[in-house]
C-alpha cells in the first residue's frame, strides 16, 4: 500500500512538472488565475522548449530571435498575449500563429519582417491589439484583416507599403484606433479613397501629417489628405492586326503589324506579351513568327536597357548584358533572313 502510495505520488508530481515547468532562462508565475512566462531580455535566439501548456501571456521581447518556426507555439495554445517587440525576425513560417485562437493581443512591433503570413490572421478572431509597426512588410493583401471584427487597435507604420486597397479596414467594425504613419505612399488614383477616408472616418488615424506621399516626384512630400483630385479613369487596351490575319492569304513576305492601344489616366503601362504575339502568328509560318517574336524581345530589352540607364547608372553590367543579347537576337534574325 505505501509503495503504491509513493507511486502515486511521484505521478502527480511528474505530471505537475510537466505542466508547471520553465525554460531556463525565464520567469513564470501564477498571477490571478492566469499564467506568466517572462523571457524578455535574455539575448535569446530561438523560442525556447518547454513553456507551461497553460501558459496565457508570455513576454519574448527584446531578444535576438531571428526566425520563427511554424511549432514554435504549438503547445501554449492557450496563450491570450504574445510580445514579441525588439527582436531581429525576419522570417514568420506560415501556420506559425494560426493555432492561437485565444490570442487577444499580438505585439511583433521593430523587427525586420518583410513577409508576413497573413493567412494566419484569419484564425485570429479574438484580437483586440495588433502592433506590426517598424517592419520591412511592402504587401498588404486586401483580406488581411477580414476577420478581426473585435480588432480595436492596429498599427502598421513605419513598413514599406506603397499602397492600401480600398476595403482592407471593412471589416474591422470595432477598430478605434489606426496607424498608417511614415509608408512610402505611391499617391495614385487608387489611394484616392484612403484620402477621403482619413478624413471622414470616425476612429483615431494619428500623425496626419506624417501620412505623405513619396510618388510620383510632383506629390511627393504631400500629405495624402492633401492629394487633389486625380484625373482618373479606368484603364483599357485594345489589341488589332494589320492586316486581319483570319482573313487574310498569307505568303511568304507578308508584313504584319501588331497595334495594342491603351487608354486610362494615368496612362497605363503595358509589357508587349510574347505569348500572345506567338498566338497570333501561328498561321504565318514559322520563320515569320520567330522574326516578329525576336523583334518584340529586342524592343522590350530595348525598353528594359533605357529605363535602367535613367535609374542608376552604375548597373552598367547589367545594360552591357542586355546589349549583347540584343545583338545576339539582331544577327540571328538577319541570317534567318538571308
């Protein structure tokens, strides 16, 4: 009876552990019910094993944490508060924060984030607090934030996003407070309604006048509120051939001219589709279609090699490259054609 006793005893006292235990180098403590597990400043490089399972906040800020696994929460699943502010990340796999469905406060704030799995986000109903400011995050997908219908807070500052799509704050039905501050805003049409929207709206949008355009040239510095009214309309492109090629006898000779017309304002900016033009010219002959292909690459590398040489000079490399392809492509055609 008394072994058994002891045996019992030494379960619990397993079992225990394994709930209650403690990274190495971290705080936890019991406080009002809930679970703390402090591991803030403590130069880590990973997320450390072994936090309590019934762990509901846990502070991993300003370590050295470079790379964020898709386990590394797999087992605090409970966890109602993650800080993870002043570290070095750069790299979130995706599914690494869809588990936390608990998750009401999310901090990942002055870190070094270029990509972000924002499929994650759609997990994470219960959010209040998301803080994402001081990243390198360039894209922001208009479902993004579809399902935070709690969210109160979001702060997206300081990344590098050019552009918000009208529609990614829709959803966020309980927001009150928004930053947007300090983004390289390219002030476009299609950032029109982020004007009219700063202005209108009945949540908190700070720093106005740090929300500035940094394209094109002629705006930039302009606060986005101040954008005037754009000349905007929606771009088409029409595609013809001279002469129709359905209709038409064709011959060994025949000259065919590609005419692509695009409207919009801005005028919109249309790469000739090698692809298309192959489809095109099926039915005139291979030689025909493999001189009219090779002309439209040497147009676009043409087109590539001036926009180069007006936005940095020193990629002379690469421009000595292109043109060497170019009349690679040039003799090609002229011997195909001898």
């Amino acid at each position: 009876m008394a072994r058994q006793l002891l045996q019992l005893l030494a379960l619990w006292t397993t079992v225990v552990g394994i709930v209650q235990c403690c990274p190495e180098l971290c705080s936890c403590l019991d406080k009002f019910a809930r679970q703390f597990a402090d591991c803030a400043y403590k130069d880590l490089l990973v997320v450390p094993v072994g936090l309590p399972s019934n762990v509901t906040t846990v502070s991993l800020s300003a370590n050295k944490i470079t790379f964020l696994k898709s386990e590394s929460f797999i087992n605090i699943t409970q966890v109602s508060s993650l800080w993870l502010a002043h570290n070095e990340i750069v790299t979130i796999e995706a599914d690494t924060l869809a588990g936390l469905i608990q998750l009401r406060n999310l901090d990942i704030s002055y870190n070094k984030i270029e990509n972000f799995p924002w499929e994650d986000l759609h997990n994470l109903t219960a959010l209040q607090l998301l803080k994402m400011n001081n990243n390198e995050m360039v894209s922001l997908p208009k479902d993004a934030f579809s399902t935070l219908k709690d969210l109160r807070s979001l702060r997206i500052n300081n990344n590098k996003f050019t552009t918000i799509v009208q529609g990614t704050f829709s959803a966020l039905s309980s927001m009150s407070h928004l930053q947007i501050f300090k983004n390289p805003f390219k002030c476009s049409c299609s950032l029109e309604w982020l004007r009219d929207w700063i202005t209108t709206a009945k949540i908190s949008v700070p720093d106005p006048h740090y929300i500035l355009c940094d394209a094109p040239e002629h705006l930039k510095g302009t606060m986005v509120t101040a954008i005037p009214k754009l000349d905007c309309e929606a771009p088409t492109v029409t595609t013809t051939y001279q002469p129709n090629i359905e209709n038409t006898e064709l011959y060994e000779g025949l000259t065919a001219i590609l005419n692509r017309e695009t409207k919009g304002s801005p005028t919109p900016q249309v790469k000739k589709d090698i692809e298309e033009l192959k489809t095109a010219m099926n039915m005139m002959g291979e030689e025909l279609a493999t001189i009219a292909i090779q002309q439209l690459t040497i147009i676009n590398l043409m087109n590539e090699i001036s926009d180069l040489k007006k936005s940095n000079e020193k990629q002379q490399l690469k421009i000595n490259s292109l043109e060497a392809r170019v009349s690679d492509l040039e003799r090609v055609t002229r011997f195909i054609l001898t």
